[in-house]
C-alpha cells in the first residue's frame, strides 16, 4: 500500500526496457498500470508498454495502447504529449 510502489515497479520496467528485455518489461509495466492505476506514473507505465510492445513488433496494439495514453491521463498531455507524437509516428500508427 506504499504510495512508492508503483514508481518504484516502473523504474524497474525502465531498466528492463533499456536492456531490450522487451518482453519482460512490457509485462512489468502492465501489471504496474494494473495494479496501480492511480500512480503518479500511471500514464508513463502506458507509455512504456507501447515501446515495449512496438520494440517486440506488435505495431498494432503499441498504437492502440499509445492511443490510450491521453485518454486515459489527459492531465499528462503537456508532459507527455510530444513524446507520444514522436513514438506514434515512428510506429506508424
């Protein structure tokens, strides 16, 4: 119940994700968005889920899942939305 949790899961997720353990992180990431939706990172786990995805070829649901990002979290649209548009555009979404 640690308000800490949930960031703490994500930066694991990070570093998984930045060792191009893919699949391993979007599985992380997933169960973190999942299990605490409400987290101050809430919207970065979606991220990250998308970039996992799209780094395992499944183009399709990473752009589906960016297109949720927002949606899901618009107060983040300043923080992330350029970021968003950077990655839905290279995945051709």
């Amino acid at each position: 119940k640690d308000p800490d949790v949930g960031p703490a899961k994500t930066y694991l997720a990070e570093a998984l994700f930045q060792k191009r353990q893919y699949f391993e992180a979007a599985n992380m990431f997933l169960d973190t968005h999942n299990a605490h939706p409400e987290s101050r990172v809430g919207a970065d786990n979606l991220l990250g889920l998308g970039l996992s995805l799209a780094g395992l070829n499944q183009r399709e649901v990473a752009c589906a899942t960016y297109a949720e990002v927002l949606k899901q979290y618009p107060a983040d649209a300043a923080r992330l939305g350029k970021r968003l548009a950077t990655e839905q555009a290279a995945a051709r979404c």
